[in-house]
C-alpha cells in the first residue's frame, strides 16, 4: 500500500518537478499558493529550499531536519486471535482463551516522537477512536473488540480503520483510511447456475479466525463455528408434489445443513457442493431458489459471529428432465413391449425376467410370465413383480405356478413388502392400480386385472440416474433418445436379435442371488446384504429447507434433514399420506439377530406374536413345458376374425376409448403399433380379450406425461374452467365411470352406492370370493389371535365387518356374544383385517380350557352382509389337530371337495393353564374329536370348520 500518497500526489500536481526528502515530495518550482497534496501540504517551496507546513527548512542536507514525518503510510485491517479469559478443562493445564479481534496496522519506520490517532468504523458509521497513541503502543491498546460493536453491527460488515499523525501535540488535519476489510464468510460469488442431476461448487472464505475456549491446540482441534445454509422459499405447491418427487430446487452433499469452520484451519476455503433438485418435471422456466447462510448458536468466544447477515446466494435450476419426455417402457398382455428409447418388439416367453436393472442402487424390476389360460397356446402374461429398491423388496405374485401350456393362479395373490429404510420406497394404491417410486425418482406403475387377477401391464418410468446406466428388458437409455443400442445383452453387448437380447435377461434355476420371487432372497441374507442403511456407504445429500434452531438438536436436525442418498426426494406430502397404503404388505426387513421364518402354511413364525400380522407363503413352482419349444401357436385367424376385420375392430375401438389427439400430443404414441399388437391378440386367443390391457397401456403413457408437463397445470382451457391436465385426464377413466361418478386424474370417484374401478358395482351387494387366512385356524401358542387377514375381492375401501364370539363346549357351541357392527382395516383390494377381542363378550362358566372362535361376516355397505364364516382359536399345549378332506355336495349337483380340519381335541381338565401338559399324556385328559357337521348341519356352505363341526366326546 505504500505508494498510495505518491500517485495521489503526482495526480494532484501533474506536470510538477518534484524532489524527495525526508519529508516526502515537496515542489521545486516556485509556489505561491497553498495546494493540498493530501495528509500534507507545500508552501512557498523553490528548489534551494524546502519549507515544511511548520516552518522547518529542509535543503540538500535534509537529514538534519529529523522532526519530518511520513507521507506515504496507508494502514491495513488485520483479524487475529488475543488471549481471553481462561477456563478451567479438565485433564488439561489451564491456558487463556482465544478472542477474534481487528487491529490497526501501519508498517513504516517512524522519526521523531510522534503520536497517533486510531479511528474504527463499521459500514461507514463511526465506532470508537484511540486518540494520541504513540507507535509502540498502537498494537496493544488500539483493538478493536466485539464489546465495542456487537450490539450495532454484525457481520458480514465492512471495517475501516483510520490514522491521523499528531507532531509535537499539533494536529495534522486529516485521517488516512485504510482500505475496506470484509470481514465475515464470503462465498466465492452470489450467483449461480446448476442443471438438475449435476452439481456446482461454492467455495466460502472465512477472514475472521475462529475463538476457542482454550489455546491449547487438542482442544482447538474441535473448537469450530458452524454456518447453517437453508432454502426456506423452496416451492411447496401442488404441481411439484404432482408425481411424488418432492417440490424442491436443489440439495446439498454434505455431511449436515451447513458449513463447519474449525479454530485451526479457517483460513482454508471451504466448499458447498450444490445439486441441481431432480424434480420430475418438465419445468415450462427455469427455476430460482435461494441460499440462507445463518448462526443459530455460538460460544463465548465466538459471539461475533451471532445474527451473521450474509445476502442470499441465487440459484437458477435448469431443467433436465425434458431430455425423458415420451420415454417410457411398457409391457403388456401378452407381451408387447416398448423400451425406454422407443423400440418395439413382441415377446412370448415365460419364465422371471429383468425388466429393468440399475445397479447403482442397486435398483431392480423383475416381472413373472405365464401361459394366460384358456387353451391359449403360446400366450404370455404378467402373474408378478418384484421390485428391489436397495435392501428393500417389493413382491406381488398372481400364480401359483409358471407353465408354457396352463395357468395355476392363486386363489388370493401374495402382496409382500421387506422395507429396511423408510426412504428405500414409496408405494401408493388406488385400487387395483400400483404406483412405486424409488429413491431416484424412477416410478413403476402396475394394475392388477380385477376378473382375471393377472397384472395387465407394467409401465417403468426412467428418472435421470437411469441414463446410460439402466439395462433389461426395457432397453438401453441413452442421454439422447436412440434406440440402436437397446437389444443389450446381458454379456455380449448389442446384438441384432430381439429374442436373443430378450432370452439372455431371464433368471433361471441357477441364479439364485438374482431370485426374486422366492421366500427368502439370497440379497436379503446378512452376509452378502449392502449395508444401505448405514448412511455412510453412501452419497450425503441434505434438504436444508428449514433454519435449524438453537432449541432443536443438531443430531436430530441432520437426521430429519440429511437422510437423502440421491439427488431427488420423495414429497413430504405425499410420503406420509402413503404410510397407509405401505399397510397393504406384510412390513419387516431381515436383521443380524432374528430372522422371520415360516413353519408351515397353518402355523405362523413366533415373531407374529408381537404384530399378529403374518401372510401365507406358497412357493412358487415351474412346470416342466417351462422351456419346452412344442407350443403351437395359431398362425391364421378363427371364430370368424380375418386379418383385416381384426385390424379394423382394433382400430375403432382405440379410437373410441383414448382420443387420438391425446396420445399423439401428450404420449407421442404410435397408433399403428397398439393396433398392430391388437390384431396380433386377436389372432392368438380369437377375441378381444386383450384390448383392456393394450387401451390400459396407452391410457398409462398419457398421464405418466401429462402430470409430467408443468405447463399442463398452468394452461387453461377455452372456457377458463379448468387447467389443460385436468381436462385430458378427466377423459381418461374406463368406460366414462358408467355415468355412475366423476373421473379425476383418470380415476373414477364413485358416487353414493357405487364402487369398483369403473363405478359399476353396487355397494348393496358384499364383497365376494371371501375365505380366512390360515383355514380360520389360529394357535394362541404361535399367534395372539386378536386380528386376522381376511381375503376378497374388495371393491370398497370401506369395509364392515359383523361379528360375535363363541365357546366350543363337548356337545354344543356356546355363543358369548351379541352381534356388533365395526369398520374394517382395509389393506388392498384382495385383503382387509378385522379385530377379533370383543369387550361385550361374556364369559363360560366352565373351569376347562376350550376353544373359542368368531362368527364373521363381511359388508360394503355396513347393511348388507354376506355369508358367516368362523376363526378358531386354540392352544397347541392342549389340542392338536389333522387336516382331512371332507367332501360336500352342492345343490346344483356339482362335488366340492373341501380342506376341513379334523381337530383332534386333547381337553385339559384338573390342570392350570400354565402347566404344561405333553401331548401324549391322557392321565387328566379326555379325548375328544370335531366330527363330520353335514350330519348337523347339512345346509351349511361355510369354508371354515365351526359351520362344519360339532364338538362330541368320543
């Protein structure tokens, strides 16, 4: 900074001869007028001699005028650390604390005995001045401290300090400043711009040192100060919840919601690395957000950095969703499919296959091929998915069996859910309809057919993690749309064949760590399971769109706030208003110290005891035509189709169903190809069987993108009325909801007395297809019986349930209680739970330990109930039971045969409830047996054993 006052000078008398001296530059021209030169002044100067503003002579021989000063210092703002008040630590010697102060600094060489004055200011306004300082002692008595500011100012701020030099008690006029000293945390700018899915780094100086309540450097080493960063102005409205990604703009990856800088290495830039928020959308602008820098806590010796006021730091977001738009895959019966990139193929073949595969996750979508029944040889549909998020696995099976040639369904299909982390998935449920949205944003929607309880299609909707990453039966997503490249083989590459691409990603009986539709998967075992749950191991993202608060906990604040581990969130609406539908599965996840476990298909594992919520497991088996190449695929027409008529039906009925305009503009869908997969249906099984699933596909592709085109929720209609999206999705519902309810984003909203998909169904009449987990047979000693899983078809969300309780007694069954009317749990649209503990029930007389049970029956309406079933409870230490097949003729003449259980009695007597009796004891006990009840009751029809039985001693 030396110099300064020589340039200001040589400004201010420009075209001057000028001479140096100990005084400094003084004119060698002849001068007659006062001029200033800045802090000094030139009088009546000639170039023989030199005459200082006090009258001193100053010639040639300068050197024996010693009571000149200076002309060219410029003082300088330094932050540094002073010692402060000690305290007491234990296990370490007392040493003084470290204070951040400012200090005045003028580095050159002084003459004669002079003093000083030392002026602070803070952002122009004048603070405190130290007046005739002499040079020794500027260093020590002149610092500027917290004490003098901290109730005024706060950083970020601009301090100056200034000096005026005094001769001999004579004021020298005027204060030289020194130049601005920003003192606070500064980032590097205050704009910036990040694509979505990528990053920017902010880098952050820190001028100010950090106090300690030591200067012991162990203890320094974890004195630190930390700078919280927030978006509080994040966008919470609806059309950034629309698809269950959460409404924000960008996150940060880092270990907490702010920016740490420690005693020992503050002068080291820190760095905020920034993420442009995947938002799902294809934004109709670019979108802004801002960065909040705050302190919501400080020690002692950092209270300077309280209330720090940083501006806020702009972000434009560019959009990078829009590089997915009409990207879609699908798969639909009997299989046709569209990969991410837009090729078509058809393919027939059964079997677990990879649909989609992202191991970053790892991330997986498995779906199940079977022969579709029927006779239909060479068909192919969907009976299951499994969709691995991380360490968590989502399991839907419709069948029982895979077969190239038959179709084994399962009388209620096996809905499962092992979720190890709250974020690893969000599932939503409307009715048949599923809506799962893995971490990355990635959504795979699935229906399940309600008449034939196969899952009509399977739609998977890539999110930008995806891109040059995801591999499967969907194909290859390139960054830019090309679909040369998606027939990749799992092992060889790019190949030109559909089928060869399409055989090599299915999962055989060799491939037991890629099983997903087995009981226990080989991923969900400790040895081998990523530990995804320990943060950790994985990329750090932080929320940060709340202040944190000096009354919170930081732990606590980080948890709720950094929990991310991709670069998109679900939203918080949305995450928890789907807490209910997560209830639809059986919820646990696999632990290093217990593991869930099935006995059998009666008996529950004993960890039921604690939930009482447990599901029945049946294996999945393939036959033996499972890679049979003897099928017989029709290759003409029948029942009176021809080619031409079959593409001509197909043709109107898309049309009739989706309007074209829609699915040219808003899924970019080729009419030919779901006609061409209409007619080739039609040539397959001779009907239209398949024209649901095909209109369902397209219907899918147009709200996926619609909900995904920002401008659809702002754009309105001719009329004013309502928005563009609400208009094209309430176009969208089967059948128009039979004039029986409104359609809302493409679901029908039943009115009063009617139900189901399409409003076709009347809430008069009870659910149907109803039976009992377990046969209605429950073990006290296994299961704490208070609720069971009922299985239907469930067209309500609203369910009641009737029931009253029984005793079995040696002769007759005691009734216990009164008919009441309660509301079920609805779990899905196959299963609903009802409680079983009655507070009206009145107790037996009897001193033995005799089974119990429930009368049940099922209603939509809570008026109209459907026909008694019955749940028994027993306790194993006392009874045993065997499973005999009992055969019961149907009025219609036709033969049911019917799994009834044959309980074989052991009734306790003379014995407490605690002791144990073994089971081939019969000293106190008497045998007695449930016997054959069409001898009772030859009207019952009930499929559980207290309408078929009677207890009779033998």
């Amino acid at each position: 900074m030396t110099g300064y006052i020589k340039v200001l000078i040589f400004l201010s008398l420009a075209g001057r001869m000028f001479c140096k001296s100990i005084c400094g530059y003084y004119y060698t021209a002849s001068v007659t007028t006062y001029t200033s030169c800045g802090l000094w002044s030139a009088f009546r100067c000639t170039s023989e001699r030199y005459e200082t503003r006090y009258g001193e002579r100053c010639c040639s021989n300068y050197e024996s005028y010693p009571h000149c000063y200076p002309s060219t210092s410029i003082p300088s703002v330094e932050s540094t650390l002073i010692d402060g008040q000690v305290y007491p630590i234990s296990n370490f010697d007392p040493t003084p604390s470290l204070k951040p102060v400012f200090r005045c600094v003028v580095d050159d060489t002084w003459y004669g005995n002079y003093t000083m004055d030392i002026k602070w200011t803070i952002d122009g306004d004048d603070i405190i001045t130290y007046t005739n300082v002499s040079f020794t002692d500027i260093n020590l008595t002149t610092i500027l401290r917290d004490t003098d500011w901290i109730d005024t100012h706060q950083m970020n701020m601009e301090v100056q300090c200034a000096i005026k030099v005094n001769d001999s008690g004579m004021d020298s006029g005027h204060f030289i400043f020194s130049p601005v000293f920003k003192a606070g945390i500064y980032p590097e700018r205050f704009e910036y711009t990040v694509m979505e899915g990528e990053s920017i780094d902010i880098n952050f100086t820190t001028t100010v040192p950090v106090g300690c309540i030591s200067s012991n450097n162990i203890i320094r080493a974890h004195c630190d100060q930390n700078f919280y960063i927030s978006q509080p102005d994040y966008d919470k409205s609806t059309i950034q919840c629309s698809n269950n990604d959460g409404g924000r703009n960008i996150i940060f990856n880092s270990e907490f919601c702010g920016i740490r800088v420690r005693s020992l290495d503050w002068e080291e830039n820190k760095i905020l690395k920034v993420y442009g928020f995947i938002d799902g959308l294809y934004n109709y602008r670019d979108r802004l957000t801002y960065i909040r820098i705050s302190t919501s806590s400080t020690s002692t010796p950092n209270e300077i950095w309280k209330d720090v006021k940083v501006p806020g730091i702009k972000v434009k977001v560019l959009d990078k969703d829009v590089v997915l738009k009409n990207r879609l895959c699908q798969s639909f019966n009997d299989p046709h499919i569209r990969t991410f990139d837009g090729q078509y193929y058809h393919y027939m073949e059964v079997g677990e296959f990879v649909m989609y595969r992202n191991n970053k996750g790892p991330y997986w979508v498995h779906a199940l091929f079977t022969n579709c029944g029927f006779g239909w040889a060479g068909s192919s549909c969907h009976c299951g998915i499994a969709i691995r998020s991380r360490n968590s696995l989502l399991v839907l099976r419709t069948c029982q069996s895979i077969s190239r040639t038959q179709k084994h369904l399962l009388s209620q299909p096996i809905t499962l859910l092992r979720r190890c982390d709250d974020s690893d998935i969000i599932i939503e449920q409307t009715r048949y309809r599923y809506k799962v949205t893995l971490p990355t944003g990635t959504q795979i929607i699935f229906t399940i057919s309600s008449w034939s309880k196969f899952i009509t299609g399977i739609s998977i909707k890539p999110s930008i993690p995806d891109l040059e990453e995801a591999k499967g039966l969907c194909g290859f997503p390139n960054t830019v749309k090309n679909p040369i490249d998606d027939y990749m083989h799992r092992e060889n590459g790019v190949v030109n064949s559909y089928k060869e691409f399409a055989d090599s990603w299915r999962i055989d009986n060799t491939m037991k760590d890629e099983q997903l539709f087995v009981e226990e998967p080989t991923f969900l075992s400790e040895d081998i399971s990523v530990e995804v749950h320990n943060k950790k191991a994985l990329a750090h993202y932080c929320v940060c769109d709340q202040e944190a608060s000096s009354t919170v906990s930081l732990d606590d604040f980080n948890t709720l706030h950094c929990n991310l581990t991709e670069a998109t969130d679900y939203c918080v609406e949305n995450s928890q208003s789907s807490t209910g539908s997560l209830s639809s599965f059986y919820t646990g996840c696999k632990d290093t110290v217990k593991t869930r476990k099935r006995r059998s298909l009666i008996t529950n594992s004993p960890s039921s005891i604690e939930g009482d919520d447990d599901f029945e497991f049946q294996p999945l088996t393939y036959e033996n035509d499972v890679y049979s190449e003897d099928v017989y695929v029709p290759d003409t027409f029948r029942n009176g189709w021809t080619e031409e008529s079959a593409r001509q039906a197909c043709l109107e009925s898309i049309r009739n169903a989706v309007p074209s305009n829609l699915y040219s503009d808003f899924g970019d869908l080729s009419e030919d190809f779901f006609v061409q997969t209409c007619t080739m249906d039609i040539k397959l099984v001779g009907d239209m069987t398949f024209l649901a699933d095909t209109i369902d596909a397209m219907v899918t592709s147009i709200i996926i993108e619609a909900v995904r085109n920002e401008s659809l929720y702002i754009e309105e209609t001719a009329s004013g009325n309502e928005t563009i999206l609400t208009y094209i999705t309430s176009l969208l519902c089967p059948s128009n909801c039979n004039n029986n309810g409104n359609c809302t984003s493409g679901v029908c909203i039943c009115s009063d007395g009617f139900m189901g998909i399409d409003c076709s169904r009347q809430t008069s009449v009870p659910p149907s297809g109803v039976s009992i987990q377990y046969n209605g047979i429950c073990s006290s000693k296994t299961r704490s019986c208070v609720k069971t899983n009922i299985y239907g078809d469930f067209q309500s969300t609203i369910i009641w349930y009737k029931r009253r309780s029984f005793q079995i007694l040696q002769r007759s069954i005691l009734y216990t209680s009164e008919f009441e009317i309660l509301k079920a749990e609805f779990r899905n649209v196959f299963m609903v739970t009802v409680e079983l503990k009655s507070s009206r029930r009145k107790r037996s007389t009897q001193t033995t330990t005799t089974p119990e049970g429930y009368e049940i029956s099922l209603s939509n309406d809570g008026i109209n109930f459907g026909e008694n079933f019955s749940i028994i409870i027993y306790d194993e230490d006392c009874y045993s039971y065997e499973v005999n097949i009992v055969t019961i003729g149907i009025s219609v003449g036709i033969v049911l045969a019917v799994a009834v259980i044959v309980a074989v009695i052991v009734l306790c007597k003379c014995k407490s409830i605690e002791k144990k009796i073994p089971m081939n004891s019969t000293s106190q006990c008497k045998t007695v047996t449930f016997t054959d009840l069409e001898t009772f009751y030859p009207e019952s029809r009930s499929r559980t054993p207290v309408d078929l039985f009677l207890v009779k001693q033998k």
